[in-house]
C-alpha cells in the first residue's frame, strides 16, 4: 500500500512509512521544564500506533519565552536522562521520533511569559493575553541561533533521530519571515532575503553541529494569510533558499494565532486574506499550495492539515505533491488510527473536531465576533489538550468529554502549571541575583 512505502531521507535515514504525526504541545514538562513519565506514556502509546515518524510538540530553547508553562525547554540545565527516555519510549514501536525546536517569540502568554522578546516590538493582540514584546537585539538574535545548535546537539546526543525547526504559526522564526511582525531596519529585516537571513543561519548553524547523518526537518507557513503578511511567493522563495541547506523534510503548515489556518479556522476576518478557491473544497487544506512549493523544493515534503480519509492521503501521494501525510488531531482521540488504516480496518480517522466547531461551539457557530470566536477555537484546542494529558496517564481518550469541559479543564491545568514554573523561575532569578 502506498502509505505503507517506506521514505529514505537525504541524511540517509528511512523512514518506515509516510505517516507522521504532526508536532502538538504536550503541556506535560515538570516544574523544572524537564520531559517526564507523562511524556513517555504517551509517546510509546503513539510509537505503537504505526505512525513512521512522531514530531514532538514545541520544545522550548529559552525558559523565558514560553508558549505554555508545561513546555519541555532545552537550555543548559535540561535533564538529559529524562530526555533520553522520551526518546527511547517513542521509538519503542520502530517509529522514528524527531524532537521540534521553537521559540515562542511575541506567541507567549503573560501568566509563563513576563517578558517576550520579538523581532520588533509589535504586540499580539488576543483576549488580553499577551504582553508587547522587546525587540531582540544583534546579540539576542546570536543567542537564539546559538540556543537552537545547542537543543539540537541535546536531542541528539539524547538519542532523537532528528530535530524539525519550527518556523511557522507565527513564532519567532516566522515573526522575522513576516512584514507584519517584522519592522526591524537592519539587515533581519525589510527585504525578504534579510526577513529569512535567521531561519537560514539557524538551520546551516544546526546541520555544522549535528553532522550529516542526523534528520533536519523545517516547519514553514505556506502563507501567514494575514493582510500585508508572508506571502505565498515568498514561502517559494525561502524553500529555494532552503534547497541549499541540507534539509531532509520540509513540512508546510499556515496562519498564526491571529489566523489560526493551520486548524482550518479563520480569525479576524477584517485582517485575513482570503485562501485559494480550490482550497476550501479540498480534506486537506494546503495541498494547493504544497503542489507550487513542490516545483521548488529538492527536499522531500511533508503536508500537514485535515487529512482524514485513506483516499485522500493516497490521492495526496500519487499525486506528487507531498512524500509524507502529517496528522495532529485525529491521533488525539484515536493514537492507534494509522495502525488500523494499515490493517485495512478503517479509512476515516475519528475526528470530533467539526462537531466540535460547528455541532456544539460555545458560542455560536461562525461568531461574528472574533473575541468570541477567538474562544471556541481556545476552547477545542483545550479539549484536544485534555485528551493528550488522559493519554499521557495512561488512560483512554474521551471522545465524550464536553466542550467547556475542554476550555475549565484546560485553563485550571495551564494556571496550575504556571504557578509550579513560577516558583521554580524565582528559584532561578534568586540564583542569578547572587
Ligand atoms: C493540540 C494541538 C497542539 C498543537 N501543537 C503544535 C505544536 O506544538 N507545534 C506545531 O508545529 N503545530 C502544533 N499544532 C498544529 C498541528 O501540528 C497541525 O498542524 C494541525 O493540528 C493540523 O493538522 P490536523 O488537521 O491533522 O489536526 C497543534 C495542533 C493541536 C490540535
């Protein structure tokens, strides 16, 4: 069967088949910012499920600029014991596990992240959540290329098959790739060339340190489909860039927080572009866009967003566009899905999330007020949240569970988990003062 094909990579890795599970934020770090137990209960869960590749949520490289307070960061104090076990669990069942880097730039919560830092200081304005971030200056930028060398060399050494840099959904790296975030006037910002001059030192930086034999994967917006944002034209541009930097798998997502795209959402419709036509009408939402990027790219791709039946997935493949199908949310509720698409005992992933959107949203189904909207979205992203954390107890998934019980269980877990890191954080600044 052609998801069954196994994929060899440019650093000579192979993956066994083209599924990947797509990278989705845990929340499960202890209150040193440490990978744990949880985390390792549920990546064997998934490495028994028949994905070839499992991405890790967001890993953190500075435990001041945090996207969620159970964020695992890797910085010098990292547990690499702790580390290496994640990665021993989540290649129990032969897949192969690749750890995401990121750094959550302007994207990072007042109550985890007192201080953002950003290419410019322009501030993200959504539910009152986000402080306006500093601009990083020249040495901050070396630090953050340095930072992401130095998780990248931890994983490694801590036994993960590859690392995939996220420089999308509107982090840092994808911050400097956008004119709406990126105002800077020395030369990271402006032209396109200097908007994409970070995303490429880091990566080039990555592949000196990591060798050639170690995967590298990129994780890029399409488009941010933000008025005046990164452009579709411009995604091509840094993919030719990127031709160059000895990639092994180029994923394409879109959107941001303000545009929340890569779930198939829109947001404050008065600030999106609008997608292609051809696009609304498809299961996965950026294949249009992964066809023009693939005339591109030399490095294989990877296209993550709505897939959800075997047709589709197969059709994507056949069709050249994509060498690898990345899956998010119907491995929250259902983590042995690829493995019974395998053995031909389903062909339609479980995915509660349109009912979710549409059936039982909080607050009407297509609010016209985006505050409102803005917290349906909150609210299924903590519903899948809760359902990774019943996961990482070792329980089932409950395709039951209410809405709002997504959105209180969500908030009560993410205020307790800012409490314990805050605690350890003044520990920290205690340490520093002395
Ligand atoms: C609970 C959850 C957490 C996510 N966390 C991340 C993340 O840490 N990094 C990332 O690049 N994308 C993240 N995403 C986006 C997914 O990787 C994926 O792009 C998105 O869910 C669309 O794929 P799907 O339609 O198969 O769910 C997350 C999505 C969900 C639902």
């Amino acid at each position: 069967m052609r998801l069954r094909e196994p994929l060899v990579l440019p650093c000579g890795q192979t993956l066994p088949n083209r599924i990947a599970k797509a990278a989705m934020t845990e929340g499960l770090a202890d209150a040193r910012m440490n990978a744990t137990p949880a985390l390792e209960t549920l990546y064997r869960r998934w490495s028994h499920g028949g994905a070839g590749l499992l991405i890790t949520g967001n890993v953190q490289i500075d435990r001041w600029d945090l996207e969620r307070p159970g964020n695992v960061v890797i910085d010098g104090d990292a547990d690499r014991d702790a580390l290496a076990r994640w990665a021993a669990a989540a290649k129990e069942g032969a897949s192969h596990v690749w750890m995401q880097l990121s750094h959550a730039g302007r994207q990072a919560p007042l109550y985890c992240t007192p201080r953002p830092v950003a290419p410019s200081p322009v501030g993200l304005k959504l539910l009152g959540a986000y402080r306006t971030p500093r601009a990083l200056t020249r040495k901050g930028i070396a630090s953050v290329i340095e930072r992401f060398v130095n998780a990248a060399t931890i994983a490694r050494e801590a036994g993960f098959d590859g690392v995939q840099i996220h420089s999308a959904h509107g982090y840092l790296l994808s911050e400097f790739l956008s004119p709406v975030t990126n105002r800077r006037q020395d030369d990271y910002g402006g032209s396109l060339e200097n908007r994409a001059r970070l995303l490429l030192a880091v990566v080039r930086a990555v592949r000196e340190a990591v060798g050639n034999d170690f995967a590298i994967g990129v994780k890029l917006n399409s488009a941010d489909f933000q008025k005046g944002g990164f452009s579709n034209d411009e995604c091509i541009q840094v993919v030719r860039w990127l031709n160059d930097c000895g990639i092994d798998l180029l994923e394409i997502s879109g959107g941001s927080y303000e545009q929340p795209r890569l779930l198939g959402h829109s947001g404050d419709e008065s600030q999106a572009e609008a997608p292609r036509q051809s696009t609304r009408r498809r299961e996965a939402y950026f294949l249009e866009y992964a066809a023009l990027i693939r005339k591109a790219a030399s490095m294989p791709l990877m296209v993550t967003g709505g897939f959800r039946s075997r047709d589709a997935m197969v059709e994507a493949l056949d069709s050249g566009d994509t060498d690898v199908i990345g899956l998010g949310r119907p491995l929250c509720v259902d983590p042995n899905f690829v493995a019974r698409l395998f053995e031909n005992t389903t062909a339609q992933a479980v995915d509660p999330g349109a009912d979710l959107a549409y059936g039982q949203g909080m607050f009407g189904p297509r609010s016209s007020v985006s505050a409102l909207r803005f917290v349906n979205i909150f609210s299924q992203m903590g519903w899948y949240y809760m359902q990774l954390m019943r996961m990482g107890r070792g329980l089932e998934p409950d395709w039951n569970m209410a809405l709002r019980q997504g959105l209180f269980g969500h908030v009560r877990s993410e205020l307790s988990a800012a409490r314990r890191i805050r605690s350890f954080q003044k520990q920290a600044d205690t340490l520093d003062a002395e």
